[in-house]
C-alpha cells in the first residue's frame, strides 16, 4: 500500500479526499468528503479510474480500507497520514 505524509500531497498529484463522517469533515488542502462505504461498493459511480485518489482519515482504518480494497480494483489510490 502506498502511503505519503499530508505534507508530501500537493493538487497537482491528484484528488485529496476525505472519509470522515460529513458532520466531522473539515476540507483540508481543497479536499472533498466520500462515504467509504458507498466509493468501496460501487467504486465506478465515484470514481475515474484515469485519476490518481489520495485518501484520509482522523484515525486511518477507513482509508487503509479504501486502498486496500479499490486498488484490487485497478484504481491508483494512496493513503494519506499525518
């Protein structure tokens, strides 16, 4: 699994999202909010599979899930940590 430090991430890498619950989300460096849940079931309708996804959380269960599970997919996804 790729991982990079939220200091390493710039827009130009790719789309910064967040999978915090929408009450507790908090855009950070132009990031949009995904529910893990419904990206990781149909990653199709979210998502392009031409785009890089750089994925975060508050405590990295969620994206560490969301990697794992959508680059079995094909999709280029990196976790993104503190």
């Amino acid at each position: 699994m790729k991982t990079i430090l939220m200091s390493e991430y710039n827009s130009s890498m790719g789309v910064l999202v967040s999978l915090e619950d929408k009450e507790d989300f908090v855009s950070i460096n132009g990031s949009i909010n995904m529910d893990v849940d419904r990206i990781t079931s149909n990653p199709s309708k979210y998502l392009d599979k031409n785009k890089t996804y750089y994925f975060y959380c508050k405590q990295g269960s969620r994206s560490r899930r969301a990697v794992q599970i959508l680059g079995v997919y094909g999709y280029k996804v990196v976790k993104v940590t503190k």
